[in-house]
C-alpha cells in the first residue's frame, strides 16, 4: 500500500533538517526569486539550500522548489536563469503557479517533476485536466475544494497525484489572491511580499449620503475589529476520513515563516495521525493536545470536510495571535550536546522535553543536572547553567546567544518547554 506524503514547510536549512527529523516525508521552500515567502526564500541561499537537499536525500526524503509567484515581463530573463539553477541542485519537483511558468520549466528542466501550486486555484476536473495535459504531475487543490471534488478530479484523473492542506494559515482572500495588501502597503502577495493587512485590527466607519459626514461606528472594545483574521487550519482530528476517501496523495502543512517549534510539532503530529490511520489506531481526539501548545489564532477545520455555506466559525474577531498552552523555553543544536536559551532559565526548573522521533533517551543524574521520565514524559532540570565559556550563569534569558551545557546529549533539535502562563499573553483554552 502507497502511503499519504507528508509535506512540511522549510523556511531556511535548520526548520528543514527540524521537519525532517520530526517525521515529514517531504519539504518544500526556496530562495527570495520567484518564491511566495519571500521573508522564508531570503533565510536561505543556494548554497544552504542545496545543503537542505543533500541532507534529505541522504535520509531518503525528497525537496519540492517553490517557484510559484507572478513574475512580470521585466524578470522573465531573470526566471529563466533562477530555473535552470535550481534544477541544476537536483531537487524532486518545482511549485509553479502560471501556465507560462509551468511551459517554461518543463522547457528548461524537462527532468524535473511539475506541481501545479494552490495559487492556480484548481477546483474542478477540467481545470485539473488542461494543467495535467501541460506537464504537472500534481496538483495542490485550491483551499475551498470539496473531499468529493477531488475523488471526482482522481477518478478521471488517477494518474496526476493530489495535494491538500492539512495545517496552517488560512487566507481571507479566494485561494490567496488577495488585492488589500498591494493597496495598503504596497506589498503585493502573488509576488511573496504581503504584509498580512487581514490580521491588523480595524474601526468600522459608516457614511451619511445626506451630510457627507462619516460616523464612527461604535465596538465593545476588543470585539469585532478583526474582521478579516481566519482561524488557523486544523484537519488533524479529520485524517482517516480524508484518507479513506483514497484520492489524496500528499497532506501539505504551510508555514514556512513559523517558528521552529511549529516545524517540530505539526509533523510530529501529523506523522503519528498519519501512522495510527495505517495501523488501525487513529484517534482523532489526541492529537489536538499538541497542536494546542503552539501559538495559533483559534482553530477550524475549514472547507474541505464542509463547505463554505456550512462553516461558520472560520474567523477569530477577537485578536490575531494567542499563546498555546506551552511556551519554549530551550532548542538543543545540532551536535546535541549544548542548548540555546529560547525563553528564560534557572537552575531547578522542570522543562518538559519534545524529541524527534525515533530517539532513543536515557535518564540521567549529574553534577550539571538531570534528565528523567516522569509518567510517560521526559524532563529536564539543570542544577548549574553552564556556558560554553566555562561561566556559571545564575539565570539566563531569551535573546542570550551563548551555548548552555546539558547533562548528556540528547537528540539534536530537542525542545525544552514550560506551561504558558497569562503572563506571557493570551493562553488557549483547550
């Protein structure tokens, strides 16, 4: 049996090796040209980036190149340069948004697979039809598609694979095509640079035809100024029955700009969801603890189990950023044995520890602290933070750049975190 794809944001080369080790199947991100994240492709330079692809090869994951923005008459030189570059890196497929893009890649790299991104708002078989008659291979359905649409799409089509969001942001605008930004700020989203003008908080003014006077229309405070923030995407408690329905091929998290605790947890999450469904386990209700620890703007299953006249609860008005019910407080590096502060720490805390997957760990009891499980979980508490320098740090605090000593290693990219508090912001209710 073929197994659903798991696809994660990778926002530069750390988030990439983090969604990697957590459990995704896949990546997809890019450099500043041509890219939808622009803020994402500039964390990241051809050489880092084909780093990333060497580093999930060796690992038997694969990297998907996203070239997916608008490009004007004046950059087409420029794209034709940018696409044959990074195919020279040999990644696994490119994001394409526009039929000319799409022509000129296969052109260009007729070796390299084509998916046809989310912006190119496919919805039904026809659409599906001519962009697989052009080349690509997959399809990433727009956001406001059906499940039955896609069987529709995979049984006239069963060769062209199918993408879906599982996880994420969710635009206000139609499949992202959104025209506030570009108006406002001058920042134009189909170009990767859009300033989120959905999530800023706005008064409402109504006009007097009569008088031509505005009048301010009057809020209970903190109510009802949001009126453009969706909630964040969350199908995880849903993935046996999209998988049941045998047409999706890939389930795609977005999120290239999020932390790298968000790269962590969604596919640590989604991973599990995805195992449990193929061993007979799945538990639509335990996977929502995780995703709460993250910071979000509310959660809703959106448009693909429902559809949009039946949804009702797909906008937070109430605020456009909450804490999860956890905050991060240490990220272990990559040689695994030193920590980075992320939040604040002092000798006797108890931090909860999130691993990769597949780690293997071992209790420990020492001079510089100890490590140990507790009912089902790891934990860490230091009895002396100890600098790389040699210093012994009292307390140290988000935003210092040296490296703490740990007990004993532990699995590179290892989280320390803390349960929120009010102090820290608006905490979800789960």
């Amino acid at each position: 049996m073929k197994k659903v794809e798991l696809l994660s944001p990778a926002g530069n080369l750390e988030k990439l090796k983090i969604a990697i080790d957590y459990g995704a199947d896949a990546v997809y991100g890019g450099v500043s040209h041509f890219s939808l994240r622009i803020r994402s492709g500039k964390e990241f330079d051809l050489e880092s980036f084909k780093e990333g692809i060497e580093y999930a090869h060796t690992r038997g994951k694969k990297v998907y190149v996203t070239i997916n923005g608008f490009p004007f008459n004046s950059q087409l030189k420029l794209l034709k340069e940018h696409i044959a570059t990074m195919a020279s890196l040999n990644p696994d497929a490119f994001i394409v948004a526009t039929p000319g893009v799409l022509k000129l890649a296969h052109q260009i790299a007729p070796h390299i697979p084509l998916h046809l991104s989310t912006q190119a708002n496919v919805l039904n078989v026809l659409d599906a039809q001519v962009y697989y008659d052009m080349g690509a291979r997959r399809i990433i359905a727009a956001r406001e598609i059906s499940l039955k649409d896609l069987g529709e799409i995979k049984k006239e089509l069963p060769d062209l694979e199918v993408e879906v969001f599982a996880h994420g942001s969710m635009c206000f605008a139609y499949s992202g095509r959104c025209l506030i930004s570009t108006l406002q700020s001058g920042r134009v989203p189909n170009r990767g640079s859009c300033a989120n003008d959905c999530r800023f908080p706005y008064e409402i003014y109504a006009a007097s035809p009569e008088t031509g006077t505005l009048f301010k229309l009057v809020e209970e405070e903190g109510i009802g100024t949001y009126i453009m923030n969706s909630k964040d995407l969350n199908l995880a408690s849903h993935i046996k029955e999209i998988l049941d329905a045998g047409c999706i091929d890939s389930l795609k998290i977005e999120g290239r700009t999020k932390a790298p605790y968000y790269a962590a947890i969604t596919a640590k999450v989604y991973r599990q969801a995805i195992d449990d469904y193929y061993a007979g386990t799945f538990d639509g209700e335990t996977y929502q603890r995780e995703l709460n620890t993250m910071q979000n703007r509310g959660f809703t299953d959106a448009y693909l189990i429902n559809r949009p006249f039946e949804k009702h609860d797909t906008q937070n008005l109430d605020f456009t950023m909450m804490m999860g019910t956890h905050q991060v407080s240490g990220l272990v590096d990559e040689s695994g044995e030193w920590f980075e502060c992320k939040y604040k720490t002092f000798p006797g805390d108890e931090m909860e520890l999130v691993f990769p997957t597949s780690s293997d760990l071992k209790a420990v009891d020492n001079e510089v602290g100890r490590i140990w499980e507790e009912n089902g979980q790891w934990k860490i508490a230091f009895k002396q933070l100890l600098a790389e320098s040699g210093k012994v740090w009292d307390q140290v605090h988000s935003g210092n750049l040296n490296r703490f000593k740990l007990p004993a290693p532990l699995p590179h990219f290892t989280f320390f975190r803390i349960p929120a508090t009010e102090d820290m912001g608006t905490v979800t209710k789960c």
